[in-house]
C-alpha cells in the first residue's frame, strides 16, 4: 500500500485508543497521518509486512513510509512530532530508556479496557474524517 502518508494503526474497539485517534486528527493540522484499526483488512496486511507480531504489540503502531515503523511509546512519542501547538515537546522523553517509557505505556495497555472501556465494534468516522481512514472496521475498505 503506498502512501506517504504516516499511519497509525490503533485498536478499534479501545475507547483510549479511538479517543486518541480523535485527539490526532483534531491537531494534525499539516494532515501528516492516516489511520486503520488492527482488527482491518489494511490493518493487519500493514503490520504482515513488517512482521509485526500484533499479540505483544496491540495497541498502537507509527508506519512511516518506506516500511519504517515504531511501537509502543516510540510512536506514541514520534507522532507528537508532527502535532500542532506544544505536543512536540513530548519528544524530549524519547531520550530516556525505551525499557522505561515501555514499562509504563505497557501498564497502561494492560490496563487500558478496563479503565476506559472497550466497544463491540470498531468506530465508523465521520463524513468529516472518513478521508482519514483507510479502513474502517474488519473487512470494510475504502
């Protein structure tokens, strides 16, 4: 798939991971990222490529183009970067260990489904941000 859009894969039926997901979209003003849930077509085809084992990392991947990719708080930290307002700044935790900044994003993965929830579903965007997406839930494609 050939974009030189950045894409984040997420997972759908998280509520932290489809609040942020609205998080981005609202401060990708240079519109850097597009987005497709794991559980998609596009999202597991993206993270087969890159071999990417989604059982030990299932919350959210960074795929540059060029098949470069980051997980865990690597891209959490990476798609800071490219955010309007202050949210850069965020980037200057990139120079503490990973086994630290993994640690922490790891506890809250954990625990995330059951501090924030889960749906039954993956979300449907808007007519707004649909143009975002290259998948929208399991099998449906753009």
């Amino acid at each position: 798939m050939a974009t030189e859009k950045k894409i984040i894969l997420f997972d759908g039926v998280c509520n932290l991971c489809n609040g942020a997901v609205q998080f981005i979209i609202k401060r990708d003003r240079n519109d850097v990222f597009r987005f497709a849930p794991l559980q998609s077509e596009v999202g597991k085809k993206l993270a087969d490529e890159r071999k990417i084992d989604t059982s030990k990392v299932d919350s959210i991947i960074l795929i540059e183009p060029q098949l470069a990719y980051y997980t865990k708080s690597d891209a959490a930290l990476r798609i800071t970067r490219s955010l309007s307002g202050l949210w850069p700044v965020m980037t200057v935790f990139l120079g503490l260990p990973s086994a630290i900044r993994d640690w922490i994003y790891d506890w809250v993965a954990k625990n995330r489904y059951r501090w924030f929830g889960k749906k039954e579903q993956c979300m449907i965007p808007t007519p707004e941000t649909k143009n975002k997406f290259l998948a929208f839930s399991p099998g449906e494609e753009k």
